[in-house]
C-alpha cells in the first residue's frame, strides 16, 4: 500500500478510533490486526512508538482515554478489566463477555453505597463513553460487555500495573444460569502460581 493509504487509514482511526474491517482487508504498515474470536472480523489500529505519552498521542491527532466523569469513567473500566480479563496471566484482548449486571455488581462494591438509580446511570454512561472511544465494546441489545481493541495498544509495563489493579478489586458475583449475577464474592488473594506470572 502507498503512503497515501497509510495516511488515509490514519486519519480514519482520529476520526472514528479503531477500524472494524472484513479479514481479508489489506492493510497498511504500522497497524496491528486484532482478529475477533469468531473470526468474522479485524479491528486495526496504529501501532504506537513505545512508551507513547500523551503529547504524543495529542501530536499524533490520535485520541486519549475518554475524561467526561473522569472518575466514574475510570471505575467502571476497571470493573470491565475485573470481570472480562478472566486469565491476567495471558492476554488482554479479546478477553471474555461478561453481562452488565456482573460488570455494576463490581463498580457498586468499589463505589459503595448509593442511590440504585443513579448508580445504573453512572455505569451506563461511562460504558457508552468507554466504547465510543474504543476501550470497551458494548452491547446494549444483550447487555454484553467486552473489552475494546483499544486495551491491545497497552504496553508491558501498563499491564503489569493493571494486574496489580486487577488483584485489587473485588471479585466480580458468578453469574447464574440466566446470565444474571448471584451474590458478591469477597475477593481471594490468587495463587502463588498466578502471583509469579504476574511479576
């Protein structure tokens, strides 16, 4: 492909985040391909310099994380990373669904105590902010959460952190047959096994 289609699909992702495309779509030099786990499609994105700061990302014309409620936004990415990255010791991405109610259960036990319905409306907003901007994909028919293509660009040394964040937080209820979440679990401490996987 010429410069001219690497610069275009560039300016694709600034415009729109990252690119949902039919696998066998050609593709410039410097994208990764994230194949999704049924095959069907490819999410591109850039590949970043290492260590990319946000001047970078901001000199690029490349997005950062979404900042609107900036901590409510935050808790309830962390909560998507407690309930679809089922195995930290191995990938990021594509990760596991999780249902919404799973995905709330975890931000309310961050959170603590607050009004039902503005809790549901803090988590509905932050999911619909984080997968506008790619961090997470939402599906808001199902009520399914996954995590975006976007967690992919994360470096060494940002997983690393995010594990450590990961064992933090509370475990996310085991969902019941109908999909829905039962009880809260209290969180567990892994074991040592996982625990030298994460160093």
């Amino acid at each position: 492909m010429t410069d001219d289609d690497t610069a275009l699909w560039w300016a694709r992702y600034r415009a729109g985040g990252p690119q949902r495309v039919a696998p066998a779509s050609a593709y410039p030099a410097g994208m990764t391909r994230l194949i999704e786990p049924d095959a069907g499609a490819v999410w591109l994105l850039p590949e970043l310099p290492p260590g990319a700061r946000p001047d970078v990302l901001d000199e690029l014309g490349l997005p950062g994380v979404a900042v609107d409620q900036r901590g409510d936004t935050a808790r309830v990415l962390a909560a998507c990373l407690r309930c679809c990255w089922t195995e930290p010791s191995g990938p990021i991405w594509p990760a596991a669904p999780a249902p919404f109610d799973q995905v709330l259960a975890v931000f309310r036990a961050v959170t603590g105590s607050r009004d039902e319905r503005a809790l549901h409306a803090a988590v509905m907003g932050a999911l619909r902010r984080l997968a506008g901007a790619g961090w997470v994909l939402f599906d808001e028919d199902t009520r399914t959460v996954r995590l975006g293509p976007r967690v992919a660009a994360w470096s060494a040394a940002e997983l690393s952190t995010l594990r450590e964040l990961w064992r933090s937080l509370p475990l996310p209820p085991p969902t019941t047959g109908s999909g829905s979440p039962s009880a809260p679990r209290a969180a567990e401490e892994p074991a040592a096994t996982d625990r030298e996987t994460y160093e």
